[in-house]
C-alpha cells in the first residue's frame, strides 16, 4: 500500500517525538542539523528509529539533508 508524504511526515515526527523529544511540526523543507538541530548522535537515533519503524534501510551515502529527502528515501523503499 503506498502511503502519501503527509502520512509518512507525520510518521517520522513521531517518531522523533517519542526518541528526540521533538516538538513542533515537521516540514518537508527543514533541514535536519540546522533547522532541527540534530546533533551526530540525534541524526543517527532518528535514522535508526525511522528504519525500525518504517522496516526500510536508509543508505549512510543518499546525502539526506532535509526532511523532504528523507520522506522520498521512506517513500522510495515503501514503493519496492
């Protein structure tokens, strides 16, 4: 079943809800070290819970900068 953006942006802000203690809404065009301040240790955490709960493998060299590419990555491997 192939799920919209809006859907899995919503997934992935729970997802950093519940592991990063994030609060506010995610948009596709925040950038994840500046916008959302994630350190090394935090981008990792979100990238390990996102996998888990999506049950994707997120590629280490796909350059995710932003929210919007990591939802197009979900998507892409959801869409498999």
């Amino acid at each position: 079943m192939s799920r919209s953006d809006a859907e899995i942006i919503t997934d992935i802000a729970e997802v950093a809800r519940q592991h990063l203690g994030w609060k506010g809404e995610l948009r596709p065009e925040m950038r994840l070290v500046e916008d959302l301040e994630l350190d090394s240790l935090k981008t990792l955490t979100l990238a390990l819970e996102v996998e888990n709960f999506f049950r994707v493998c997120l590629d280490e060299e796909a350059g995710i900068q932003t929210v919007g590419d990591l939802v197009a990555i979900v998507r892409e491997q959801l869409d498999d």
